[in-house]
C-alpha cells in the first residue's frame, strides 16, 4: 500500500493466487472487459508462448473516492505452475490481499491444497500470517457441471481449504462472470478496512 | 509504512527535484516507485505519454526479477542495470532497501551524465525521506 498525500490516492495491490490453470488470469480479464470504463490502460500479461502466466498479469481499477482519496486497486495474478515458485514469492511483495482461486474439479483436489500451503509459505517469506491477511476464496469453474465433469461439493472444498482459516468463500466460473465481481467486492472490502486500522 | 514520505510537502520537493536535475537535463520520464509496484512521484517532459502505473508494475518486477539473479551468482542484489534501445533507453537504480527510480532517455544524452544526474537526485531522495522519517519518529 502507499498513500499518496500529494495526489490523494491511496494504492492497493491485490493478488490473485491458485494452482496452475485455476482461473486467475480469466478473473482479470472478466474484471477488465466488466470495468473497461473505469480502465484507463491495457491490461498488463506476461505470458509464455503457450500462454500461461509466466510472471504475472496486471490490472490497475479505479474505485473512486473515499474520504477524499481516491481508491487505486492493483490486482495481480500469479503464475501458478508449480515450478514458477520463485515468481509467485516475487509479486506477493507488498501485497495488501490475497484472493485465492481454487479449482473445484475433482480431479484438481490435491493441488488446491497443495497451492495453498505454498501461498501459506510464501506469505510466511514476507513475514504476512496467513491468518491476519485479507483473504476470499473462489471455488472456480462450477459453470462445468453442466459439461458433466466431476466437480468436489463445497462442504469437500470448505473442508480442505478453509476449515481453519474460515474466510468469505464464493463458488464461481470467472469464464461467465459468476461471482467474480463479488469476490473482488469481498477482497476489496476486507482489504479497505484492514488498511484503515493500519492508518489510524 | 510510506516510507518517510509523511507530507505533500515532501513529494512536492521530490517532483521538483525530479523536474530539476532530470527533465531539464533531458531525461524523458522518471518514476520512484517501491518494490512492491506502487508509484511514488513521477516527472516528465510533457511530450512522452507512457502508462505510468503498467510502467511500474513491470520496473518493480524487473528489479525483483534481476535481484533474484543477482543472488542465484552470489551477489546481494545489482543496484543499477540499463536496457538500450534504437531511440530510447531505460535506466534502473535502487535508491534504497525499499525505492527504486527508472529513468527513460534518449540518444542525446550519454549514460554516464545522466548516472551523475540521478546520484545527485537519489541523494536528495534519501535526504527528504530520512527528514520525514525523523519527523514522524518525533
């Protein structure tokens, strides 16, 4: 976060998290076709050639103005390859929120929570608990039941990933747009406040 | 948190030093921006027209990018590294454990001047920063 007192802005960088192929990037370019009026820029990815993430995509919101500051969101995605682990600890610097996007395929079970201990330890590399972050959980792709493909319930996906942590949770598909803008409204809110106790 | 920047007054100074010993030398556009991506005052030379925010989330990355191979061959981190092009170069230095400055320049000017420039630059950053940071303290 950095408050900015001669322009009035105060700058938040969310990042979205998750195992390879989960739906982060589709998040940000759902959020960026949704609010293209409130973007002034290009939606920034560093892609491989096969079009993975390979460091991070970047989107900078407009909220608007609280308390006469405006409200400058930076969402980020990592890459979510296993082996790009160096990468994903790079952008967490700094991060203000986390919004972790799981895969609700059956066959993905595993590596949700395998990505979540490793968001777990790279947080812990920046000193960030786990526990005191603004955190929301996405339970991404629910939108392929209708293609018949085993999904895991959510009493399974709340049991594996936030029996402890007991964050917000949303089922979504970012292809169609279900509860992505609410889960950026969760992450959102929960990261405002948590910045307001950290000014006063 | 800010970094010892507490005050407008402070960013004002940081701009017009930024606008003195940079832009009136012929330096395009310089950014201070933190490791985490956040932009922290800007100058230019009214003509450039760069997207200042994907610009600094992309320097912070590089930064964290080469600090990264700095210490795969053993070193702490490269405290300065640069990108030529045809028209147009880009200059990274680190001004201190949290602040990085990208300078975007072109041909007319030679690296080592603007090097001189910007130490003289991060020198009064560091100065207006440790101000701030006393203040606050106080």
């Amino acid at each position: 976060m950095f408050v900015n007192l001669k322009t009035k802005e105060i700058q938040l960088k969310i990042v979205y998290y998750g195992p390879g192929r989960g739906g982060k990037t589709t998040n940000l370019e759902y959020l960026n076709q949704k609010f293209r009026d409130r973007i002034k820029t290009e939606m920034v990815s560093l892609k491989t050639q096969d079009d993975r993430t390979l460091f991070f995509d970047f989107l900078p919101i407009g909220l608007g103005s609280i308390k006469g500051y405006n409200i400058r969101i930076q969402l980020y995605t990592v890459p979510g390859q296993v082996k790009y682990n160096a990468t994903r600890k790079l952008v967490l610097k700094g991060v203000d929120g986390v919004v972790f996007v799981a895969d609700a395929q059956q066959e993905q079970r595993a590596k949700n929570v395998e990505s979540l201990n490793n968001l777990y330890e790279n947080l812990k590399a920046h000193n960030i608990d786990i526990f005191d972050i603004p955190l929301v959980l996405q339970y991404n792709k629910v939108d392929l039941k209708e293609s018949e493909i085993p999904l895991l319930a959510m009493e399974t996906l709340q049991n594996d990933l936030n029996s402890r942590l007991k964050v917000p949770a949303f089922e979504a598909s970012a292809l169609n747009g279900r509860n992505v803008v609410p889960t950026l409204k969760k992450i959102i809110s929960m990261t405002m406040a948590s910045v307001q106790d950290k000014i006063k | 948190m800010n970094y010892g920047i507490v005050d407008r007054a402070q960013l004002e100074d940081i701009k017009t030093a930024m606008l003195e010993i940079l832009i009136s030398k012929g330096v395009e556009c310089v950014i201070l921006l933190d490791k985490a991506g956040n932009t922290i005052a800007t100058a230019d030379n009214g003509v450039c027209d760069y997207d200042i925010y994907a610009f600094t989330a992309l320097g912070a990355g590089n930064f964290a990018t080469v600090e990264s191979m700095a210490n795969i061959v053993g070193e702490n981190d490269f405290t300065q590294f640069f990108h030529t092009g045809e028209k147009t170069n880009i200059y990274f230095c680190k001004v201190d454990d949290n602040l990085l400055m990208v300078s975007v320049f072109g041909k007319d000017l030679s690296l080592g001047y603007l090097r001189l420039n910007v130490a003289d630059l991060m020198h009064k950053i560091r100065l207006i920063c440790r101000q701030g940071i006393e203040q606050s303290g106080r």
